[in-house]
C-alpha cells in the first residue's frame, strides 16, 4: 500500500478555498436553474407575464430575506421555508419523495 501524502496546512487551506469558490459557482447556477424552472412554469401553466413574474421574483427573494433575517440564520432559507410551508400542510420533501417513487414504479 502506498504511502499517502499529507497536506500541509496551508495546503489545506488553499483546497478548502478552491473548493468553497466552486461550491459558491455551482450554487448560483443551480439557483439560476430552479428560478428558471420556477418562472416558467408559472409562465407556461398559469399565463402569467413578465411583470407578475417580476413582482413574484422579488417577493420570493424579500420573503427569503425577511427569514434569514428573523431566524438569524443566513445558510438556511430553504430550510425555514419548507417549515413554514409545512405549518400550512404543505410538505415539499414528501411531494419530492413521492414523485421519485412514481417515477422509478
């Protein structure tokens, strides 16, 4: 078995930089992905236009920031809003389960 090198700290550091800038790159576009999907699904299925999407957008990010702000917790947005959404019986985790089962049945 060969010997694995070890990091140096300053190694460390360096990769775990790296690694954060590309978490941080990946992140935004996944954000970009699902507000696309978001908004055009409202688009396609409900009519909506450009100005209702753009009035729905901006309160979607305002309630997101209200949240952080009174929960104080900056990382977890979308954690506070699956609790809320759960407070009026939606549950998107078990939507998102289900839907996976029906697709591999």
């Amino acid at each position: 078995m060969k010997a694995r090198p070890r990091q140096t700290s300053q190694q460390k550091q360096i990769m775990t930089k790296l690694i954060n800038q590309e978490i941080i790159k990946q992140n935004a576009q996944f954000s970009n992905d699902i507000d696309a999907a978001i908004l055009y699904t409202l688009h396609s299925k409900h009519g909506w236009g450009e100005k209702r999407l753009r009035q729905f957008y901006d309160d979607f990010l305002e309630t997101c920031k209200d949240l952080e702000n009174y929960y104080e917790m900056p990382t977890e947005a979308g954690w506070l809003c699956r609790q809320k959404l759960k407070d009026i019986g939606v549950d998107v985790e078990a939507w998102n389960a289900e839907r996976r089962r029906n697709e591999n049945a």
